[in-house]
C-alpha cells in the first residue's frame, strides 16, 4: 500500500483514538512542547469508561483535567519524572507521584524496571512526506523508545510542528493510529533577567572560552547569560534542551560549533522548548541534530567533548555542596532532568566544567538559598561528591576537591552579606565544621 493510503486508514479521530486505552493500562506521553494536547484534552472526558489507568509524562505544558480534576481519582494516577506547574498545585491531593531518574535513562529504567509495560504511547508528529516519514519534531528524549516498545502507538499530526532533522524520523508503518490537530505550539518565553541573574551572567562568562560548547538547563539562569556571550567565538552546543538563546547566539555568529569534538558544525539537543522563534529555527535545518536523550545525555558521550560546560540552577545547596533542584524541603518541585547527567558529563571533558548557578536568596531576600543543611526532605540532585563550581550573584565558589570546612567558606562568601555570620554561627552549631580557624573575613581579602 501506497504511504499515503497507509495515512489515511490509520487516521481516526480524537475520542476512537482515546477508545483505544483500556483500564488497567499505562499510558506514556511524549513530553514538553511534544505532548499531543488534542489527545490529552480527550483522555479525561473517558473518566467514567476507565479505572486505575497510570499516564507516564513529563514536563506537560497543558492544564488537563485528568491531571486537575479532583474527580479523576481512581480512574488515572500520574507517574511524572518532571513536574509542571499543574503537577506541583495537585500533588498534595494524591493522584500524582515522582519517578526519580536521569534524564538519559529515563525511558530504559522505566522500561526494563518492575511496572515494565507501555501499553499505549501517546505523541505527536509532523504530517508525514511522500515515502511515508514524519519528523517526531520537538521532543527526541524516550518519545522513539517508547515508539519501539508501546503495544499500540497513536500520533498527534500537527502540520505547525517544525520538521527537525537528526534521529527524528518515524515511519507511517510503524504506527498504530493517527489523528490530526493543528494546533499552535505551546510557547515558554524566556522571563526577563533580574539584578542578581544578570551579576550571575557575567560570571558565568568569564568563565567561558572561546571554542567551548555548552549545556544550558531550564530556568531563569540559564537563559539570562546569553547576552553576556555575544563576545565569544565559536561556541558549540551540546545540550539536552534547545532554547531561544541559543538561536539568539546563532544568529549573531557566536555559535558556530566548529571546534565541537562530536557532531562538528552541529548544535546536538534531544528537544525544544521555547517561542516560535525557535521552533522556526529548528525547522528544517542542517545545522541542528536532534538525538535520542539516551545519546545527547549519556555523560560519557558528554564527556568527550572538548571544553564542555554545562549550566543548571538549584533552589538551595549546602556546606556539604548538595544541591537541591527539585524539591523545596518536602515539596517536590520539578525533577532531576539532565542536570546531573550534564553536570557529570562536563566534568569528564577535557578543560570542562560543571556550574550549578542559583540567585543567594529567594522570597524577596528573607530566606538564603545557601544554607547550613538542606531543608528537611530535600532532595539531592547533585551529590556533594559530584559537585564542581557553584556561582550566585556574589561570586564563584569552585569546590572540586575542597574539605567541607573550605566548601562552607567557600559557600558563605557568596551567600547574600545578610546571611553569612548567621550562616556561619549555624554551621558550627550543628558541628559540621566545628570551629573556622580562618575567619571568614580574611577569605573575603584574599
Ligand atoms: N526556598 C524556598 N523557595 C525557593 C527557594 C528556596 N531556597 N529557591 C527558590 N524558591 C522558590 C522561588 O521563590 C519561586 O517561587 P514562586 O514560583 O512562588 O516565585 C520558585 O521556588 C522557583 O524558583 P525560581 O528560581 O524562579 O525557578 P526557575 O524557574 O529559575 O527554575 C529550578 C529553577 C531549579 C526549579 C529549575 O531549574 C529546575 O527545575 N531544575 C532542575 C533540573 C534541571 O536543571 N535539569 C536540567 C535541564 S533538563
């Protein structure tokens, strides 16, 4: 059968295609900006026909109401391994729990774990060309290995999802069901940088050299030291996520990725996720690779690249240097994500480094995000034994082989002024470092 035909008998519509899950069933959805919202909107509307459904996602964009709806008990339960916004205002009641991982295994440990089954697999992609291939477009992290392994695949075909290029392709034959729904794209517009984002920029910076290639996390830190790279030459980027100021960097000449080690004159991320500026940048060019999260963040792959420096943010470390990322005390927040793959991987490249950067306070100065011990039910994200550069508005604090009394100096000097004898007074209460025989006064002349 032609590749055309082939489309047209697997496309059905939204609610026959949603017919197709049955209770007892798990569920795996594509993530971010490649979750499939027709087919989301419509899971929910099937509350009363299914019971002790599970739905595997990550980072959804959307407000759905299987996630919402208090009424959704006991007929979905959400496994999440990135949280949104909707998953942190219904956590408390219940129906949603945290899958702990890394970002590059995050489909293998799912899949070869205990609850090993994806009974349906949930996606999005572009309308398919003349032979048949579609583009899985903006999210490569587990969406192909879940292709390969869910019972019954259905698609999302959106005709304004850009075609992107790299191991993206999925054939027409490989798929169960289609439905189409050509909706806008979700967009995740950069927030404007503060005061403290823009003194982390510039120290981010310095550290920075020319030929180097980057990792940029999520959040508000990563994207604010873009402008303070316009300076550097030949940046390449390998990263998990594509961001608007990436393109930004693209488009004044600063990345060329031509002194990349792997994937030479590529820019390598495994999704995207921003405005239409980068959705259209991505479309359909050769400049861009997108890889399986399992490749893009595997640390060893990470590690061979020359000058690698990966960029995340945290919400508190401590004296130790555990960061945490994910969680406010027993909150949880978002997710581990590829932070410590990208943390990991930096280190191991020749002249890298790994930066976790984060703002010294939070709620409008009255807490220090730098503090004695995590909150009570932390998590760590990235343990104090992996811990490399730490970087607040105040400075860099490099603690790569440092004993825990020169990390908690270290530390205090670039905690807010405000916090740093309290700081100090609560480490040696607690007996981490019992006595500072170097006043930390001192340290701040050298
Ligand atoms: N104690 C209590 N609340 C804190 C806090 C602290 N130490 N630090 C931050 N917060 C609050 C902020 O006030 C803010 O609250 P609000 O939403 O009510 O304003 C909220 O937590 C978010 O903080 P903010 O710094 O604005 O977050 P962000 O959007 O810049 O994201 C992370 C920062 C750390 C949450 C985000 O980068 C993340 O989830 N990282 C984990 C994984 C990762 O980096 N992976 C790599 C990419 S896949």
């Amino acid at each position: 059968m032609n590749p055309g035909d082939l489309y047209l008998q697997k496309r059905i519509s939204i609610p026959e295609a949603i017919g197709k899950i049955q209770s007892h069933q798990s569920v795996g959805v594509a993530m971010a900006a490649s979750e499939p919202p027709g087919l989301l909107t419509e899971l929910g509307k099937h509350r009363d026909r299914l019971e002790d459904v599970s739905v595997w996602i990550c980072l959804p964009m959307g407000s759905y109401h299987f996630v919402l709806d208090p009424s959704m008990e006991g007929h979905f339960f959400i496994e999440n391994w990135f949280y949104g916004a909707a998953d942190r205002k219904v956590h408390s009641q219940g129906r949603t729990s945290y899958i702990p991982n890394n970002l590059h295994q995050a489909a293998t440990r799912k899949l070869y774990g205990a609850k090993n089954r994806v009974n349906v697999f949930l996606g999005s992609a572009t309308p398919p060309d003349a032979r048949g291939y579609m583009s899985l477009s903006l999210g490569l992290v587990l969406e192909k290995q879940l292709i390969e392994v869910a019972d019954i695949v259905i698609l999302e075909i959106n005709e304004n999802l850009p075609w992107t290029l790299g191991d993206t392709q999925v054939h027409i034959s490989e798929v169960d069901y289609v439905v189409e729904n050509h909706v806008p794209l979700p967009q995740f517009p950069p927030d404007v940088p503060s005061e403290a984002e823009e003194a982390i920029g510039g120290f981010i910076a310095e550290m920075i050299e020319d030929g180097s290639t980057l990792q940029l996390g999520i959040g508000g830190i990563p994207n604010a030291i873009t402008p303070f790279l316009m300076h550097r030459k030949d940046l390449g980027i390998h990263t998990e996520m594509f961001t608007d100021g990436m393109v930004d960097l693209y488009n004044a000449g600063v990345i060329t990725n031509r002194r990349k080690t792997l994937w030479k004159g590529k820019m390598v991320g495994a999704f995207a996720l921003g405005t239409q500026k980068l959705y259209d940048f991505v479309d359909n060019n050769l400049g861009v690779e997108f890889q399986q999260g399992k490749v893009t963040n595997d640390p060893n792959v990470i590690g061979k690249n020359y000058r690698m420096i990966s960029i995340n943010t945290a919400l508190q470390v401590d004296v130790y240097g555990q960061v945490c990322s994910q969680s406010i005390g027993c909150r949880h927040f978002s997710g581990t994500g590829g932070q410590l793959d990208t943390h990991r991987g930096a280190q191991l490249s020749d002249q890298g480094r790994g930066i976790i950067a984060l703002r010294s306070t939070a709620k409008g100065g009255t807490l220090s995000t730098i503090v004695p011990v995590l909150a009570e039910g932390a998590e760590v994200t990235v343990p104090s034994q992996d811990v490399d550069t730490i970087v607040t508005e105040y400075g860099v604090a490099d603690l790569k082989g440092l004993c825990v009394r020169d990390r908690a100096l270290a530390l205090i000097n670039i905690a807010h002024p405000d916090f740093r004898e309290q700081l100090k007074e609560g480490v040696m209460r607690v007996g981490i470092v019992p006595k500072f025989s170097v006043p930390v006064a001192w340290r701040d002349k050298k």
